[in-house]
C-alpha cells in the first residue's frame, strides 16, 4: 500500500486541470499566453473565475496527496509496540522520507505532466498544497505575502517568486522535520526555476499586470 501510494503522487500531480478547463473554453493553453497551464495564465486567458477554479484543483492536488500518504504512513505494524523505540525512531524517518517523496513527485507531475507532453503549470498552487499540509502556519504566511503582493503590484510572477523565497526562509524558523524543510527548499527552487522567463520579462519590463476585475479573455498575454 505504501509502495503504491509513493509512486501514485506523480500520475495525481500530473492531472492537467488547466489544460483540461482549456480544453472546455475551446482552446489548447499552450498555445496561449505562456504556455503555461497554470491558474494564472488561465485566468487571463479564459477569465478570473476558470483561474480561481484551477488555482483551487491544482491545490488540492498537493494537499490531498500528502494527507493521503500521511494517513498511509500510519498504517504501522501491530508488531510494532513490541518492538524497540529506536524502531520507531527509525521508522518514523522513514515516514518523514516518504512524504517529501510524495511531495515531490506530485510537484514535478504539475510542472511536467506526462498527460500533454511533459508539459505544465510553474508549481504554485500545487507548492502551496503542499505546503498546507506540512505546515499550515508556513503555508499561511507564504499565501499572504502572495496575495499582498498581487494586491500591491498585480503581477502574479513576483508574488509566487517572493513567496517561493519567504517559504523556505519561514519553514527553516519552525521545529518542522529536516526532512520537511529540504523538500520546501527543493520546491521553492523548482518554482524559481520556472519562472525564469517571467524574471527575463521582469528584467526588460515587459511583464504584464492581472486584472481582478475584468473576466474577458486576454490571449495577447505572455505571462504566467
């Protein structure tokens, strides 16, 4: 069961929800805006409310799969109480190993999805899931820096690239397992990695802003 649910993560991560509401509006988003399939390239491509939706699907993506594999982790031996507590030591390692396994997996199947050509959205809704389900308290924090900043600037490139910064540096502050704070470091580097063009578009200003109060279609736009 647990063999299973290791290796289950990647085919859960790689569910295209934004190439799939893509798909219902009538078009293929990678070939729009980005790209990408990610909430924030639908919302401008499609509109803010299929945006919210992939944003919400794609999150639940991360946190259902480390819930699931949690719950499985638990599964231990009856044996188990007879045995040494250095055992159970190890044993919980070994779950804590399971679970960033897990996470990445289902991050990577959202960036790559085996589905469309290992193609995919940049991680941040799927990262955040995550996240909630490590450490909700961390989670939180990232999300409002997120929401602040998009509020501040409406560019959803420097909020998920300052988010995916404060994460870590937040994760490190708590008494989290090491195991924890590796895979958030690791994912907020994958994050960063994706949105190496958005810091091109940064760098030459030319990186276009959402709008929270327009729901039309906006397939000019190049941004994620």
């Amino acid at each position: 069961m647990l063999t299973f649910a290791t290796f289950c993560p990647v085919l859960r991560g790689s569910i295209p929800t934004g190439y799939l509401v893509g798909l219902n509006a009538g078009i293929d988003m990678r070939e729009h805006g980005s790209g990408s399939t990610g909430a924030a390239n639908v919302w401008r491509t499609i509109g803010k409310d299929k945006g919210i939706f992939v944003f919400g699907a794609d999150l639940i993506k991360g946190t259902a799969t480390i819930f699931l594999i949690q719950s499985a982790s638990e599964l231990k031996p009856i044996a188990n109480t007879l045995l040494t507590h250095r055992f159970e030591i190890n044993w919980q390692l070994q779950n804590e190993w399971l679970v960033v396994s897990s996470a990445l997996l289902v991050i990577l199947g959202h960036s790559y999805s085996c589905w469309i050509d290992f193609k995919g959205g940049k991680s941040v809704a799927t990262g955040l899931g995550v996240l909630l389900a490590l450490n909700w308290i961390v989670a939180l924090g990232a999300f409002g820096l997120w929401v602040g900043t998009v509020i501040l600037w409406r560019t959803t490139s420097i909020s998920s690239i300052l988010a995916a910064i404060a994460a870590p540096s937040l994760m490190l502050l708590t008494q989290s397992p090491f195991a924890y704070k590796l895979i958030v470091c690791v994912g907020s580097l994958l994050i960063l990695y994706r949105h190496r063009s958005n810091l091109e578009r940064l760098w030459h200003g030319t990186e276009q802003k959402i709008n929270f109060f327009e729901s039309d279609r906006h397939e000019s736009i190049s941004t994620d």
